[in-house]
C-alpha cells in the first residue's frame, strides 16, 4: 500500500485548464445605503432634470439667462400654476384628476370681476377687494365640491366629470361676459399691492402667497390624519373603507380644495394681469398635470409630494423661458411641454413595473 500524500489546498482546486473551472471575479463595491436612498427618492431625480435644463440654458445664453430679473419672472409666472399643481396633486394621489381647474378659475375670475365692476370698479377700495376675494374662492371651492360629489357619490369616473366641468364652467364664464373681458374688473389697489408690489422691495407677492399655500398644505399632506387619509384612499380605497376611513366624504373634500386653490388662483391673475383671460386658460390643466406628474405622483395613486410639484412646476417654466430666450417659436414650445409630460408618465410606469417586480 503506498504511502497517501497530505492533502493541500491546491489538491481541491480544479485543473487550470478544466473547461468548467469557475472564473474568479472581482467584488464589485458596494453602494452606500445613502446613495441607494437618494437615487430611489423622486425629487432627486426630477432635482436633477431642472439643474441640467438651468445648466444647458445657462452655457446657450449666458448674458440674457439666469439673471435676476430672469428668475423673479420665472417665479412669479409660476406662482399661479404652482398653487393650482397644490391642490391637483392631492386630487391625483387619491387616484383622480381634474381637467377643469383652468376653467373654474377663469369662472371664479369672471364673477369676482363682476362684483368689481359694480362696485367700483378701478377705483375700487380694499372692502370691494375682500368681497370679491371671497366670491372667487367660494366659486372654486362650491364647483371642486360638486365635482367631488359625482366622483364619490354618482360614482362617475373623474376623467368625465372634470371634462365635463371644463367645458360648462367656461361656457358658464362665457354667457356671463358675452364671451369678451370685462373692463374696470380689478381694483388698482389689488394690483398695485399684490400684483406689482414685493416683500421688503425684492419678493412678488405673488411668490409669498404660493409659498405660504405650499407650505401649509404641504405640512397638512405629510403630517396630519388628512394627508395619510388622502395617501391610504389612492393606494387601496377598499381597504381604507375597511379600518373606518369615510372615503367618499374624503374625496369631496379633496376637489374642494382644488377647486378653492382655483378660485385663489384667479385672484393671483387678476391682480398680476388685471384681466380674466377668458380664452388663455385652455391649457392651464395640462401644465399642471405635467407638473405634478413630473415631480413624481402617480397617476395610478398612493404617491406624491408637494416638494415633487414645486420642482415639477419649475421645469416647465424654465423650459419656456429658455426656449423664449432662444428664439424658439411658441408652437414648439407646446410641442416640448406635451413631450415632457409624456415622457413623465413612461416613467412613471416604469417604476411601477420595476415596484412590482421587486
């Protein structure tokens, strides 16, 4: 019997020329949790698409983009549409949508401009403002709680009840005015404090009003019994009926507030443009769902952030200003809003594919 050798490491290992021997590979580094973190939150994402746009319009136009009166525009053109993107972005987490917010604020507008009109119209003091006010926002708010009744109660699919409210409240708006603007509609003192006036001379008004709604309802979606009931209805309504959630008194209330944030809205514009624009309102919906799309809320619900529509609303608005700068026609302009907010919704749905994959 011959002696048996010591057994070694090497003796287990396969020949180096064995076909099947395995192919040693280097570990590859381990991303830090952070970086995961951040790379799955969508105001990173949709952070970056807006530094890229500033970046790129900034290196085309160097003298005429990005200056101060550049970005006090940007802001104030925004300010409108952010305030209206508040509002839809509850409406589309609970897994709805309203297509009629540029009408019903162009209904509010009219009949707040009506009472001026009859009241003093240019001249008008702070007393007639206030009363005005209040028309504007009780319109919004009374025609979002109408809606909302047919979506919770008739049971009416929003995507129909909103179209159909789209068409009546500037059909409304129409009859009222025989189709043209009223003149005298807005107070001068209206205009010249918060269209034209600014915070301490460097802040528009109308910036610090879109701010305070942001921030307060912001704070109300991701910090009250509100918000969590507004994210649990568009995640699984059924299921938020089950645990004592009143889902259609919720729903009611949620297009109330953005038929409220609508009448503010109009507001905010006569005072900045000092007319009601019956006609330059058509498209108001689609900038805001692109807006709120863009910063990240679902269109299938249960998703979206307040801080994702303030950064979805600005990529829109330094889109057109730098398209604008550039010397691109209007109609191409439209072209590149409708291409952005078809390319959000594509990924939009590639995370929910890759969701559920995981």
């Amino acid at each position: 019997m011959s002696a048996q050798l010591p057994r070694t490491v090497d003796d287990d290992a396969p020949p180096a020329d064995a076909p099947d021997a395995p192919v040693a590979r280097r570990p590859r580094p381990a991303v830090p949790a952070w970086a995961r973190r951040l790379a799955g939150v969508n105001e990173a994402w949709t952070s970056g698409v807006l530094l890229l746009l500033v970046a790129f319009f900034t290196a085309a136009r160097p003298d005429t983009f990005l200056t101060r009166y550049d970005l006090t525009q940007i802001a104030t053109n925004a300010a409108i549409y952010l305030v209206l993107g508040v509002g839809m972005t509850y409406v589309v987490i609970v897994a709805g949508i309203d297509l009629s917010v540029g009408s019903v604020l162009v209904l509010s507008a009219v009949l707040s401009a009506e009472y001026t009109v009859h009241h003093g119209g240019a001249e008008a003091g702070w007393g007639t403002v206030a009363v005005a006010t209040l028309i504007a926002l009780a319109t919004g708010l009374l025609w979002g709680a109408l809606q909302g009744w047919l979506v919770a109660k008739a049971k009416v699919p929003p995507l129909i009840v909103t179209l159909g409210g789209f068409g009546a409240a500037l059909g409304t708006a129409q009859i009222i005015t025989g189709g043209q603007d009223p003149t005298g509609a807005v107070s001068g003192k209206l205009q010249r404090a918060v269209g034209f006036g600014k915070l301490f001379g460097q802040v528009p008004w109308l910036v610090v009003i879109a701010f305070a709604t942001t921030l307060v309802f912001g704070l109300v979606l991701a910090r009250t019994r509100f918000g969590r009931h507004t994210y649990a209805i568009g995640s699984n309504p059924e299921a938020a009926r089950r645990v004592g959630i009143d889902v259609d008194r919720h729903l009611v209330k949620v297009y109330a507030l953005t038929g409220l944030l609508s009448g503010l809205g109009s507001t905010m514009w006569l005072a900045y443009f000092g007319t009601t624009s019956i006609a330059g309102h058509s498209t108001d919906n689609l900038k805001v769902i692109t807006a709120v799309v863009l910063g990240g809320a679902s269109l299938f619900g249960g998703r979206g952030t307040v801080l994702g529509t303030v950064i979805g609303v600005f990529i829109p608005a330094v889109l057109t200003t730098g398209l604008i700068i550039m010397d691109v026609q209007q109609y191409w302009q439209d072209v590149a809003i409708g291409v952005v907010l078809v390319a959000a919704v594509y990924l939009d749905q590639f995370r929910r594919r890759n969701r559920e994959r995981g």
